[in-house]
C-alpha cells in the first residue's frame, strides 16, 4: 500500500497491496471527501535502532539485520533491474525502509499513525522531500517490500505517473527476480473472468480511472497485463513504455498510453489478449 502526498494542494494516491483494497480505499475517500485535504501524521515511533545502507535504500529497522540478507541484496539489485527494462536513470534520493521485526508494535504504531489502514501489512509515504516505506517483517514481506520499494524507485525519478501505470510497474516488479514480472495470480483472474464472459481488456477505462477507490482487483490485474505485455512482448512495445516514461519524466506529462498503442496497432487489444492466453497456456 501507497500514501503519496504533494503539498501544493494537498493530494492523495493510495496504491493498495493485494486483498481489501477496494474497502480500504473507498473509505479513504469518503474520508477525504468529507472532510477536506487531510495531512498525513507524523510518523513517530518508527524504528531507528539499528540502520542498514544498500545504495539508495536506507532500511531502519528495530532488530539486527544481516548485511547480506537475499531479500536486500534482491531488493538492492531490483534498482538496476528497473532502469534496465524501463530505461530509467539511477536516482540517489534516499528510499527510507522502516521494519518492525514482530506483529505487535507495527500494529500499534500503524492504530496510532495510520488508523484508517491497521490491518495492512506495509505502506508507501511520498511527500515533497522524503520518501518512506514500513512493512512489518512477516510471512510475505519479500512480496511486500518489492511492491514498495519499486513505488519508491519509480518516484524517485519519474513524476506525475498515472496511477494504473504506476501500480502496474509495482505489480510487475513484486515478483521474485527472475520470474520477468509473471504474477501467477493476475493470470488466474484474468484468464476466469475473460471466460466468463466478465471483463475484456480497456486502457482507455483504466487510464479515465485515476482515482484509487474507483480501481477494482481485475483492474490492477489489467494493469500488470499491459505492463507485462509491453515489457516482454516485442522490443517495439517495451520500446513504447519507455518513451513514454521518459516523456513523463522529462516534461512531467505525456499523451495517453491508449492512444499511442492505438496508432502503433489498432489490433493492440487482440494482441494483449493472445499474450494472456500464451502466458496461461505456459502454466
């Protein structure tokens, strides 16, 4: 999960991870909405006690962590791993990583500073000049910590980025390495629904869709099967994403995803489609 605030107004995106992101965010919202732009709290009573520095990843946690750990070497490396396949450049602004080591104090802090997500296992904070992850140190914290950290490496260096591409590129990079962004599970939903008769791909929906409350499971699933189509289809697509990004990163503003791969190949939905039917056929 995602909390990401600019100042000048106030805003907030919330890019939830995994189960119950539809009753979370609406509830957020409705928060919002009734009661006017909210500052987020002081994060008081986050762990400092011991500080591990992996390149740009500066993990405060309040247990000893070793120095090698595969889950930070995987998460240290997943920096290069990002700027390869998108052509992004390396930032070094600080990704501040906080880790409780056991369920009990990450709970009360999280009732006390972010009462409204409790029951979520990690989060994402973005103001002006920091950039902030807390996780509890649990079952999926591989899975947890990569979706995060990847939020962060992406803002690091790109601005303003719509929230399906944004969420996207998390649920792609969530993945452990080596696994090329396959999400088993996006590819059950996907494949079932599409069976059914229930959901066919629409980038223009996703892309009008850039509130967090209005985003269902199947649209974030549809939003890691763009990502993963233009990342590991055809170099000409992966070729696309990274214009765009660029673009995006440049000048903070670039032209709907839906309307380049439209003029590139108004086939560009079968297309997706026979992707998911060859990634599910592969299973």
């Amino acid at each position: 999960m995602s909390l990401l605030k600019n100042s000048q107004p106030v805003v907030y995106v919330l890019c939830l991870t995994r189960a119950r992101r539809a009753s979370v965010l609406s509830f957020f919202w409705l928060l919002l909405f009734a009661a006017g732009c909210q500052v987020a709290p002081e994060t008081n009573g986050l762990p400092h006690d011991k500080t591990l520095v992996r390149d740009q990843l500066v993990i405060k946690s309040d247990f000893t962590l070793p120095k090698k750990h595969r889950l930070l070497d995987e998460l240290t490396l997943r920096r290069s791993d990002i700027a390869n396949r998108l052509n992004l450049p390396i930032s070094d602004e600080p990704i501040n990583i906080f880790l409780f080591q056991d369920e009990l104090p990450f709970r009360e802090f999280m009732n006390t500073d972010f009462p409204d997500f409790k029951n979520r296992r990690a989060l994402f904070v973005k103001d002006d000049t920091n950039l902030k992850v807390i996780a509890h140190w649990g079952p999926r914290v591989g899975e947890d910590l990569r979706h995060e950290v990847t939020h962060g490496y992406l803002h690091s260096v790109v601005p303003n980025l719509p929230l399906w591409l944004d969420e996207g590129i998390a649920e792609y990079f969530e993945t452990s390495r080596g696994k090329r962004g396959l999400n088993y599970p996006h590819v059950y939903l996907l494949s079932k629904t599409f069976r059914q008769g229930k959901w066919e791909p629409d980038l223009e929906q996703l892309e009008r869709s850039n509130r967090p409350a209005e985003f269902s499971q199947i649209q974030y699933a549809e939003s890691w099967l763009w990502i993963h189509f233009l990342i590991e289809s055809d170099p000409s697509t992966r070729e696309i994403l990274q214009k765009h990004l660029a673009r995006l990163r440049m000048t903070g503003q670039a032209p709907d995803m839906s309307i380049v791969l439209q003029d590139a190949d108004p086939e560009i939905s079968k297309r997706l489609l026979q992707h998911l039917k060859e990634i599910a056929e592969s299973l």
